[in-house]
C-alpha cells in the first residue's frame, strides 16, 4: 500500500483487502496515486481477498489511463486476484492481458 516516489513513475501496492468491504480505501488509494504522475505501476501481488468490485475498480482505472494518455501498468498478480478474474470471466491469459495492461518479466 506504499507509494513510491523516487522513482520515474509511481508504484502503488494494493492492500490484502481488496473486496468490497475495504474497496472504498483502494479506491482513495488508486485516486491519489493517479493525481500524482503521469504513469502509475499498480503491484497486485499482496492482495489476498478481491472480488468483482475490485475487478471493475481495475479494469476502470486502466481504461482512464489509456483515455488520458496516462499509462496504468498492473504487476504481480496475485493468485487470489486471478481466481477472482476467472470467476469473473476472464478465462484466459490472453483475456487478462488484452484488459489489464501488465508488466512481465521487467518490460
């Protein structure tokens, strides 16, 4: 849950907690990250419990990024997180990747 800004771009790292009843708090979290820098790195890998509203807060701020000009690159997921976007309907990695914009192997 730490921003990072002595790096080029911004790193959050979402909580555990990332289901509805804390998503209030991810949302504010993601919201002032994204007011800061051009680019945000969004690190997933520590979230334990998630479900569709974290999907949809997601999949929502990729999209404004992309419609801003502002790059949001999601990495780590974490297991807990892909189950929860299979359960969602993403079935594939080929359908995470074309909605979720990730950083793999340091690109």
């Amino acid at each position: 849950m730490a921003l990072n800004p002595t790096e080029p771009k911004w790193s959050l790292r979402l909580p555990a907690d990332c289901s509805i009843a804390a998503i209030r708090n991810v949302y504010d979290l993601i919201r002032e990250a994204f007011g800061r820098q051009e680019r945000l790195e969004i690190d997933c890998s520590s979230v334990d419990k998630a479900d569709v509203t974290s999907i949809q807060l997601l999949l929502s701020t990729a999209k404004t990024g992309e419609a801003q000009g502002r790059p949001v690159v999601l990495t780590s997921f974490s297991q807990s997180l892909r189950n929860t976007l299979r359960r969602a309907g993403f079935a594939s990695e080929a359908m995470i990747d074309q909605h979720f914009p990730q950083k793999k192997d340091g690109t």
